[in-house]
C-alpha cells in the first residue's frame, strides 16, 4: 500500500470514528447500567448474550427452576432403581445357598433390572434434554419481540446473539443483555 493509499484509508477509517467514541471503554466487569448508559448513538449493531438473559430475568430464572426440578426429580428416580439394581445384586451375590433354578431365576431378574435401569437413566436424560430444549426455545419466542423493540427504538441493522456469533472481541457498551431482560419481564405472561 503506498503512503496515499494509506492516508485515504485512514481518513476513511477516523471518518467512521466519531470524537465521541474516543471515550474510554467501559470496564467489562463494570455495572451493567454503567455500560448500558455508554450505548453509542452511532451504532447500528447491537448484541445480546442470551445466557446472561436467562440468568437476570425472571422468565429465565422460571425456565431454569423448571428444568432443575425435573432434573432433580429425574435424579433422584434414578437413585431409587440404582439403589434396587444394587439389592438384586447384592441378593445374587449372597444367593450361593439357593438351588439352581432359584438363583438362575434371581440372575434373570438382576440381568432385566439391569437393563430397565440403563433404559430408564437414557429416558431420563433423554426427557430432561428436550423439557430443556422447548423451554429454551420459548423462552426465545418470547425475546425475540423484545429484541425486536430495542433493536427498531435504537435504529440497530441487527443484533447478534454473542453466544452463536463467534465474536472475539466487542465493545461492551452495544450489549443489550439487560435491557433486553428487563423487556422481557414486562411482557405479558402468554
């Protein structure tokens, strides 16, 4: 690149950076008000971390209490089949005094106990991922309107979830989160 080249790229490039945005950057680790309040006027890229969300707001605070219980619930079934497995096992072991038929029978059982407890802990884990997922995704449902408001009042061209951008670096004060959470428990419950 020769040295004119390089000046009208750099003209270019102070053009796009107004005065304003020289200010220092907000601290990441700085309240999320304090970084909201520094929203460039000039922006028109906005960005929403959907985890942070989920954790402030009382919609995301209900979704999670929700899969946590059925996750608990589903733990401690799966504590209670282990703990009966185990008897059977435990039974088979101390069985050396039954006659064959007996203890071939106790193995068949332990064997199918076994194999309905392997089922079970698959169905549970299998529940408790697509509870987790359609939760998830109504919880999206109803932020997207949310992001759509603070999006068309700032004028944005779009906002990125942070979570599936791949971003690397940002500037803390475009993200939305907050705003965002505080939106979405304002809407009407559906």
């Amino acid at each position: 690149m020769n040295g004119r080249s390089y000046a009208w790229a750099l003209a270019i490039l102070v053009g796009l950076v107004p005065a304003a945005r020289a200010q220092v950057r907000p601290d990441p680790g700085a309240p999320a008000a304090a970084v909201a309040r520094l929203f460039p006027a000039d922006a028109r890229i906005g960005l929403v971390d959907f985890t942070r969300v989920a954790a402030v707001s009382t919609s995301g605070k209900a979704m999670s209490a929700r899969i946590e219980a059925l996750r608990s619930r589903k733990e401690a079934e799966v504590n209670a089949r282990s703990k009966d497995v185990a008897a059977l096992e435990s039974k088979l072991q101390s069985a050396a005094v039954l006659n064959a038929a007996a203890r071939e029978q106790l193995r068949r059982q332990f064997e199918r106990a076994q194999v309905d407890f392997q089922r079970f802990t698959q169905d549970a884990q299998s529940e408790v991922q697509q509870v987790q997922r359609e939760v998830e995704q109504a919880f999206l449902e109803k932020a997207r309107p949310a992001v759509a408001e603070v999006a068309k009042e700032r004028s944005l061209w779009a906002v990125l979830s942070m979570g599936d951008s791949g971003l690397v670096w940002w500037e803390p004060a475009l993200d939305l989160s907050d705003e965002i959470a505080k939106r979405i428990d304002a809407s009407p419950a559906p």
